[in-house]
C-alpha cells in the first residue's frame, strides 16, 4: 500500500488533488508526452463545453477498435479533460491508458453546475455517444463496443444517462462507475447546485434504471472514499444483487482514495486496471458479429 496515498485518507478538496497529481506526475506525464490526441477539441455539440479529444495507437489499417468514452469529475461544478500539455494529463490519462489497451479513447467535457442543472450531465453523456456512433469509426473505432466510464460526478453522469435514455441498451456494450452518487444516501447541500431541492432527489436520481439496466455494469469505489461513497457503492451492488441474483463485477479499491482511484490507470500500480481489463475483455474486445 502507498503510504502517501494512504496518509491522505478520505480527505476531498484541491490540496489532496494536488497531493495525488504529485504522487503520479512522472509516470503520467511520460505517458502524455509519448501520445498526444488524434483528436482534440471536438465538438459533439452546440456547448463550448461540447468538446471531446480521441487517442489511439497504431495507424488508420489496423481492424477496428472498441471504444471507452470517460467522464471527468469535479462535483458538478468544475473539471477539464485535460491533454493540453503532457503536464496537463488529469483524465486526459484515461484516454491514453485505453489506447494502450488497444481502443480509441475518448475524453470529453460537459455542462457544468450551477450554470447547467439536472439532467444536463446525462444529455451530455448522450450528445457524446451519438456523436461516436456517427464519428468514431472515421478515427479506427468500432462504433457496435462502446464502452462508458466515469468517476465521482462523472460516474453519476453517466448513470444518468442510463437511467434517462433507453437506447443505451443498444448504443453502449457496459459501463464503469467509479465513486458515482446513485440515490441511495440523501442529497448532501452541496450537490443540490446540479440536482436542485432536495425534496425531489428521489425523483431525479438514476437508481431506479440503474437497477433495472441490463447494460454490464462494472461498481468500484476506493479504500478511503468518504463514507457517502461507499454507502452508494454498497448500495448499488446489493439491490443490483437483489434484483438479478447474482454480483456485478464490482471492486473495492484497496489503499487509494476517491482520486487516486481514477488517477493511478496506466501507471505500474495496476490495483484497478487488473479487473478493468478483465471486464473489458468479457464484454468489449470481441469482433463485432452479425448477432451483436
């Protein structure tokens, strides 16, 4: 276990961003400087936040790839796709590690709280996928495997959107939530700047098509998330349980915090990407086939 990671604990706040940035800084900005985007700054719709860069490796002649879109977090309010310079390679990393993997990795930005509310994230999310289905095989993709994934306000997104639009039962091949909020604790102060009054949270959260999705779902949270974040993690995979009678895949993240959790992929500490492959490989790295 780090021990740096570990002296953090559950903290949340910049100066515990900047504390985790500083543990992964060498491996992640050797990484950004050996690829940079195929694509930066595309626009998937009318927002100057609608922005979203690609990242590959290997040319254009290589059979298509799956494809893994990521959503940043930043609790609503804040939060950029990075890859502007290798020093700038917060969630930009994410693109990269999946181009590693062998997909076309997408990174992209949305509207943010207070100026956009609910459910802007999830439309956003929506905007995105659509955009790929129309685009991303001119950049090697394979439009039939893509594949969802977002941290924290990102993973909420992102539940958002399965819970909102049901076409991403045949849109999207799975998703990967990590640290989201999912409606099983009560809507903390802070978070009513995206989701409005309390009082109709319960009509506003993804639960109920979380639950009900049967899109693969990968549910992971970290050692040191604060307790919120467990209890929806807990939350999520036991009446998923309930419901299907059977686990998810889901993982507990031993000895990283709710950043380092998204932060340490495509670093040498492989806690998280171990099972993220796996999964991957069950529902994504297969070749599109006539039934799919």
């Amino acid at each position: 276990m780090n021990d740096a990671i570990r002296a953090l604990g559950a903290r949340l706040g910049p100066d515990v961003v900047g504390a985790v940035r500083a543990i992964y800084a060498l491996e992640q900005e050797a990484l950004a400087a050996s690829l940079a985007p195929l694509l930066r700054d595309g626009a998937y719709g009318p927002d100057p936040r609608h922005r979203l860069d690609l990242y590959r490796t290997g040319d254009d002649a290589a059979p298509p790839r799956p494809v893994l879109l990521f959503v940043h977090g930043g609790g609503f309010v804040l939060g950029d796709k990075g890859g502007a310079t290798p020093q700038d390679w917060q969630n930009a990393h994410v693109g990269r590690w999946a181009a590693r993997l062998g997909f076309v990795g997408a990174v992209m930005n949305y509207r943010l709280a207070p100026g956009a509310t609910w459910p802007s994230g999830a439309e956003d999310v929506g905007a995105a996928v659509a955009w790929l289905k129309a685009n991303v095989a001119e950049f090697g993709g394979d439009p039939a495997r893509i594949v969802l994934m977002g941290t924290s306000a990102g993973a909420t997104h992102v539940a958002g959107y399965i819970d909102r639009f049901a076409s991403h039962a045949s849109d999207v091949r799975a998703a990967i939530l990590l640290s989201g909020l999912y409606g099983y604790e009560p809507l903390e102060a802070r978070d009513e700047r995206y989701y409005g009054p309390a009082a109709g949270y319960a009509e506003r959260c993804p639960r109920a098509g979380l639950v009900a999705t049967e899109c693969p779902l990968f549910i992971a949270c970290a050692h040191f998330d604060p307790a919120l974040f467990q209890a929806e993690w807990l939350g999520l995979l036991a009446e998923r349980k309930a419901r299907r009678g059977a686990l998810d895949w889901g993982h507990l993240a031993n000895g990283h915090t709710h950043y380092s959790l998204p932060m340490h992929l495509g670093t040498t500490d492989r806690t998280l990407s171990a099972d993220l492959e796996a999964f991957l490989a069950d529902h994504l790295t297969k070749e599109t086939t006539d039934d799919d």
